[in-house]
C-alpha cells in the first residue's frame, strides 16, 4: 500500500453503492480516474485529461453510472476502452455511443463480439488519450480476445479481467497456458505499475490465497488489510504489480512456498500454475 500511496494521490468522495465508496485517483503525470462501483461487484472507471478534455471509460458495466459521474464532472465522454466481450464490460457500450457520440476502441480479434466498436487493436499498437500514450498488452486466457491497457507515462494498467487482487480471471474461453503467458507479460511491468481490475473480489480470492501459499506472511498481512478496509467499505482495488508478485500465487508458481503447499516440486511453472487454477475453479 505505500508504493501505491507514491504513484498516485487517491480521495475517498464518501459516495457508495452496494457498500463500497467511490473514489478519485490522480496519477503523477495528471491523469485523473474516477473509480465507481457499480452491479453487483464491478468497478467502473472514467479516466480524464484535462489539458485536452479526453475522458474514456474502461468498459462499460453500466451506462446510467458512467453518465452520472460524467455529469457530476461536467466531463464529455470522448472514449470506450473495452477489454473484452462478456456483457458486464460491454452492456453500456451502445446507450453510451448513441448519447455521446463517443468512440469505441477494442479487441481487434472479438470485433464481431464488441458492440459499437470503431476501432480494433492488437498487442504492441498504441494510441493517445490526451498526451498520455496507451499501449495494448494481449492477455487472453479469460477470453480469447482478452486486453489490457497499459499507460506507461502514468504507471497505469487497467486489466479487466485478466488479474485481479490475489487472483486472476477464471477460464472461460482460454487454456492455463494462455493465461500463464499473459501473466507472464503483466509480471514484467515496472513493479510500480498501479493495476486497476474490474471486479472486488479480494476477500475471497485472499481465502482461497491462503490455502496454496499458507506460509506466506505477507500474505497473511494482506488479507487481514483487506478485510479491514472492506469493513470500512473502501474498495481493496487498485493494486501495484510489486505487491501481487509478493502475494498473489497465481503470479507465483516458482515460489518454494506455493510448490512446498501443492507438493509439486520440480513441476514447470505453467503446471503448477495450471493446478492453482484448477483448485480454485473448485474452492
């Protein structure tokens, strides 16, 4: 939580749905995040430019809470980044373009699959929201045409569904060693890297956490963080890169801890990661 506290300045605005208060992030280069809740434990997020009055919304779980925050900001919705098709990421694309007029960007590979969508993009292209330059990272596993949105000038990362806090996205359409490569490519970002995840699914992905990497202290001391901050209703999300390699398992199947657990020493990474899968499809 305090390399998080560095890379961005966060106020809590004492709103709440379902329990869980909204929230402002203002990243060093300026970019601002509106982090709102909304269904049943999405997160949506608007992220503003003000030098060009740039505003995206990263997926779109719900079209009346991205146009209620727009309005409370006085902010335009310029953009849609979407990171992949499931109807919780996609539901408010088309109410959202008829209203604003905004531009659809998303998984080249699922533009069958993205309503509205004006443009497809693929791992390694880039583009701009503002002055702040966006590239794609393919993370399929979840999906097959799974994305993640990296803003390196701002050590930003919206992933979806692909990583979540002390987990990461069940596989619907993908196989573990889909998944386990894309992990592989979020893993190497700067560890300072703050990672926004769609959901607040923390407390129990930390239960199931404990279960393969019991020995871990860090760990421990996270899920009690955790828990503490879901009584006061505060969302356990962003993350940083640093602290899911120090806690999440589903980042650390070469950790002696986590194989020492699964009595799978020797295993390759890939299978054991495979395994943590498997067992929490089943949890």
């Amino acid at each position: 939580m305090l390399l998080l506290a560095r890379m961005l300045a966060t106020a809590v605005l004492g709103l709440s749905s379902g329990h869980t208060k909204r929230v402002r992030h203002t990243s060093a280069a300026g970019l601002v995040i509106e982090q709102f809740p909304c269904r049943a434990d999405n997160y949506g997020y608007l992220v503003h430019d003000a030098a060009s009055g740039t505003t995206a919304a990263v997926d779109t779980p719900d079209a009346a809470a991205v146009m209620s925050v727009c309005g409370e900001n006085n902010w335009k919705l310029t953009h849609i980044l979407n990171t992949h098709h499931h109807n919780d990421h996609v539901g408010g694309n088309s109410e959202l373009k008829s209203h604003y007029g905004c531009a659809i960007i998303g998984p080249a590979a699922d533009k069958h699959r993205i309503p509205g969508m004006d443009r497809g993009v693929s791992e390694g292209e880039t583009f701009s929201l503002g002055a702040h330059p966006v590239h794609v990272i393919d993370v399929k596993g979840h999906t097959t045409g799974h994305i993640a949105f990296h803003l390196p000038k701002d050590s930003l990362v919206f992933v979806g569904d692909s990583l979540f806090v002390l987990g990461c996205g069940r596989l619907f359409e993908g196989t573990p060693a889909m998944a386990w490569e894309s992990l592989q490519k979020l893993a190497k970002l700067p560890r300072e890297t703050v990672v926004f995840c769609a959901h607040e699914y923390s407390q129990a992905n930390a239960r199931f956490s404990l279960t393969v990497d019991p020995e871990n202290e860090a760990l421990r001391a996270r899920a009690a963080q955790i828990d503490a901050r879901r009584k006061e209703g505060l969302p356990t999300v962003p993350t940083t890169i640093g602290e899911e390699l120090e806690t999440n398992p589903f980042l650390r199947p070469a950790a002696d801890t986590v194989r020492a657990a699964l009595a799978m020493a020797g295993k390759a990474d890939a299978d054991v990661f495979a395994e943590i899968r498997a067992r929490k499809d089943r949890f």
